[in-house]
C-alpha cells in the first residue's frame, strides 16, 4: 500500500511515493467507540440500570458521571489527529454501550466536541440492561440521508433480548456511505454456547448489507461495532463473509482490515492476559481498488494510545477502565476504539 501523508476533509496537496508527482487528496476518518456503560445518574423506566445510579453498588455519582464524559469526549476528540493534528475528530463515530439519548447529547456537549457540531443518531433498543448503539457524526463532513433500526430476533430463544443495528446513510464529499453500527451479544454465557447467537446477529448484518447492494452492486458500505468475536471466528468470516486477504474475496465478500491485525497479535481489549479484537471496521468491495477518484479505504487502526491504557496494579497494560475489579479507576473504557481512513484524488 502506498504511505501517503494524511490530511483531513479539505483538498491539500500532498506526496505520493513519487516525490516528482503532487497530489491532492480528501480524506475523512470514521471510527467506532465501545464505551463501556455510559450511564447518566437517573433510573430510566424498564431499565436495569441500578448499580449506575448515586445509591447502586457503583456509586454512579454526578462526579464520576462526568469524569466519564471528559474521558470518551476526550478520546472521541484525538481520532484523526494523525491526518490533522491542529483539526482532529472523526467525522462519523458508532458508539455502543450507551443508555440513551440523554448521555449523547451530554457527550458532544462537552468543551473538546462542542465546536464540531456532532448530531446523533439514535434508537431505543430492547437490550435488557438498556444499553444501545448510537452514531455521531459532523455534518459540516457527512450528510444525514436516513436511518433505521434492525432487531435481531431469534425465534429458538425465548427470552432472547439483544442491541438493535443501525443503518446509517449519508453524503460524503457527493458519495453516499453507508455505516452498520453493531454490538452483537456476549460471551457471557460462554463462547461455544453463544456462537449461535452471534452467528444470527451477522446472518442480520450480512442481509443489510445484501439489500443495499442489490440496489447497488458497488456500494460503499461500512460495517463496525463490538461483535464480540474476533476476526477468525465463524460469525465473521463465514456468516459475515469478510476475509482478510483482498486477493481471496469472491464476489459480494467483505474485506475486513482487522483480520491482519489480530494475527500480528494487536487486540482492542484484554481478558486474563489474553488480547483479543473484538472492535472491527469491514468495508464492502465498493471502498477497495485503486480508482481513487472515488473513494477508497485507505488503512485501518487500532486507537490504542498510551493515556488509554492502565499503567499500574492488577490491570497494568489493559485498556484503563472506569471500574476494575469492582473498584472505581476512573478510567476510560474496557475497550479501544478502532478507526479508518478513506481518501479520495482531487484533481
């Protein structure tokens, strides 16, 4: 892949390998954020968000509510600021484990994302603990065209109760993007007897994605979230259908760039001294090829900066959590978030 210098949404000249040969290039960064219970102080009714509340286990006291929106403002505010250190901030970000609308509309209201003018996306879902997926995204960047969410039911699993998907279309720079925000379910209950579940949740995706492309074979489609598998397992490769490799995909294959990560052993979050890369960014064959007269995925990351990890105790190394252990650490998050660029020539 060629190393080209990264500048942000406005058309700058740049160098490609060809130090005789000037380019210019639009870029935008879109990411995804795994919060890790981003609760507000208040018992939403049908919520089982008890031990977020100022009398629950947690002490969720206003303090520590907010320390918790300077911390994912924060983080949210610094992905990108490789292709724009004076400028950062993704244009789009998908977000999980968040309880409402309430907790957005504090999150882009604080001092380092007020400026960018972050408008959410956002449903209610049927999770039992009440969290939900959401996006935000700049509309000076990416045009809201429309939104929907997707329920995944399961008719063996009774009392199956899980995140809804998001699918989010809008305008880039003239381009129609479209972005499905998941979180599928947990391991909780082990990794063997819930695969099923997961595999279901990506037989969702996989018809989203389906139904977009029969419209439009060559659409530009980004699929993210926490899907609670790693880029190996069945629900991605093989319900999902994105591989890791470009030369491999067949038709109607996702690519997914988080694939080459995991085998060189770089993970988003961390259990028992073992990594693994959960958070994943897969784009459709429409953002791949080497006409960058449109736009093209360009690289993938992981956002794993050293203020976000850990530095001390048990937990040393791990991503820096909000609680560990049952004990408050004032931290981030369980996870790190993930991000990608696309660019696109300017004549």
């Amino acid at each position: 892949m060629k190393k080209i210098s990264l500048i942000f949404i406005l058309a700058l000249t740049v160098f490609s390998l060809n130090a005789q040969e000037k380019k210019k290039y639009r870029i935008a960064c879109i990411g995804f954020y795994n919060v890790e219970n981003l609760f507000d102080i208040y018992h939403d009714e049908g919520k089982n968000d008890y031990e977020f509340l100022p009398s629950g286990s947690n002490q969720w006291t206003a303090e520590r509510y907010h320390k918790k929106l300077e911390n994912i403002s924060e983080v949210i505010s610094k992905l990108g600021e490789q292709a724009n250190p004076s400028r950062p901030a993704a244009a789009v970000v998908g977000l999980s484990e968040i309880e409402n609308r309430r907790v957005l509309e504090d999150l882009v209201a604080m001092p380092s994302l007020k400026d960018k003018n972050y408008q959410i996306v956002h449903y209610e879902g049927p999770d039992k603990r009440g969290v939900d997926v959401a996006l935000i995204y700049q509309p000076a960047i990416f045009k809201l065209v429309s939104s929907r969410s997707v329920r995944l039911t399961v008719t063996r699993e009774k009392d199956f109760f899980t995140r809804d998907q998001l699918l989010v279309s809008g305008i880039i720079d003239g381009e129609m993007i479209h972005i499905i925000v998941n979180h599928w379910p947990s391991r909780s209950s082990g990794e063997k007897r819930t695969s099923p579940l997961r595999c279901a949740a990506a037989d969702l995706t996989r018809s989203i994605a389906d139904s977009i492309m029969q419209t439009d074979p060559d659409a530009k489609i980004i699929v993210m979230g926490d899907l609670n598998d790693d880029p190996v397992n069945e629900s991605i490769e093989k319900h999902l259908r994105a591989k890791g490799k470009q030369e491999n995909l067949k038709k109607g294959d996702m690519f997914n760039p988080m694939y080459k990560m995991y085998k060189d052993g770089v993970g988003s979050l961390a259990y028992r001294d073992s990594w693994s890369l959960f958070d994943n960014i897969i784009v459709s064959q429409g953002l791949l090829g080497n006409d960058k007269t449109t736009f093209k995925f360009y690289q993938a990351r992981v956002f794993n900066e050293n203020f976000l990890v850990q530095q001390s105790g048990a937990f040393k190394g791990y991503p820096w959590r909000t609680y560990a252990g049952g004990a408050y650490q004032g931290g981030y998050s369980d996870h790190f978030p993930v991000y990608m660029y696309i660019i696109k020539e300017v004549k």
